[in-house]
C-alpha cells in the first residue's frame, strides 16, 4: 500500500486527535510558556571565518547580570545571497570558536626536548616568531639560482593567508612576505 503525503498527514493528524480521545489531555501542553534563549537579545551581522565563499552570520549578544556581554547563538542569515540562511559544517560549529571552554586563549610554548606545554606572554610569543623566521630565513635565503640569475629568495618560509583576512590584510600580509623574500605563498581560499 502506498501512502501519499496528504494522506501522511491527515493519519498523523488523526493520530494527535486520536492521543487526545485516548485521554491524554493535550491542554496542560498548551498552557506551557516557552520562551527563547535569544528573546530579547541584540542581532549582530557577520561573516563566517573558515573559508573565503563569505557566508553571513546572525550573532546574538545579550549582556549578563555582571555586565558582561555573551554570545548566545550563531546561525546562518536568511536574508544572504550567499548561503541563504544555510551553513556548512564547520561553519555551524562557528560558536564553539568563541565560547568554547576547551579554546586555548594564550599562546603556549614547548620547548626543546620538553614534554610539557607552558603558558607564555604575547610578547615572548611574537619576540620567538620573530627569531624562529629570521633563524630560518637566514638559513634558507638564496641569492643566485644555478644559472647565476640573481633571485633573493627565502626558499625556507611560507606563507599561507587567512579567508578571514579583509583586503588590506592580505594586501599587507603579502608585501611583508615578499619583503622578506617568501616565495611561497598560498590563500586558504585555494587550499
């Protein structure tokens, strides 16, 4: 026998129907009050950060009983040409980027031979990019190719940019690489 989707329906209204004429009462469920976790809250727009197609985000913030404000919700905008409201998976998990208690939210370092992870300073993280880049750039800078072409390369470093990155950023970001002699770069939006 096959079942048509009107006919789906009027069965499962009948079925609800039929709960209530069993005697479930059905009217302590429509006394119940629900409110939502995002009632009242302010709508933020943005853009997800995992890739460069630019799917629109709604945040919500509300501010708390300290005065702090919490992110509350993340989802996909309807009103985005780009994804139409819909998001992909990583994009849906866009809160736990935020609000996540596992999210580490200092820079750690390990040192050599070390097995322990410790927690270190911005300043003595960047001051270590610095000399790890340096290090390597010294190391790996070549001058000349095989056929005595002058090149002034870094063949030791690359450079792979952000999709959150805006125009400037990136703009920036890879005139400091060429600077430095980077030969490779990449976006993430290619990868």
């Amino acid at each position: 026998m096959e079942v048509t989707r009107r006919q789906f329906l009027q069965l499962s209204t009948t079925g609800v129907l039929g709960a209530s004429a069993l005697g479930f009462d059905l009217a302590p469920a429509s006394r119940i009050k629900m409110s939502l976790r995002i009632e009242g809250a302010t709508v933020s727009h943005s853009v997800c950060p995992y890739c460069a197609v630019g799917c629109a985000l709604l945040a919500y913030t509300k501010k708390s009983s300290s005065g702090k404000v919490e992110l509350l919700q993340i989802e996909g905008d309807p009103d985005s040409p780009v994804n139409e409201g819909r998001l992909c998976p990583k994009g849906a998990s866009a809160l736990q980027l935020a609000v996540s208690r596992r999210r580490v939210e200092s820079p750690l370092y390990r040192e050599p031979g070390a097995a322990e992870w410790k927690r270190v300073s911005w300043d003595f993280a960047l001051d270590k990019l610095a000399q790890n880049i340096k290090a390597s750039r010294d190391r790996t800078f070549v001058t000349t190719d095989a056929g005595g072409n002058v090149v002034n390369r870094c063949e030791g470093v690359a450079f792979a940019g952000g999709a959150a990155f805006s125009s400037e950023e990136g703009y920036f970001a890879a005139k400091v690489m060429r600077g430095l002699g980077v030969v490779h770069l990449e976006q993430q939006a290619r990868v």
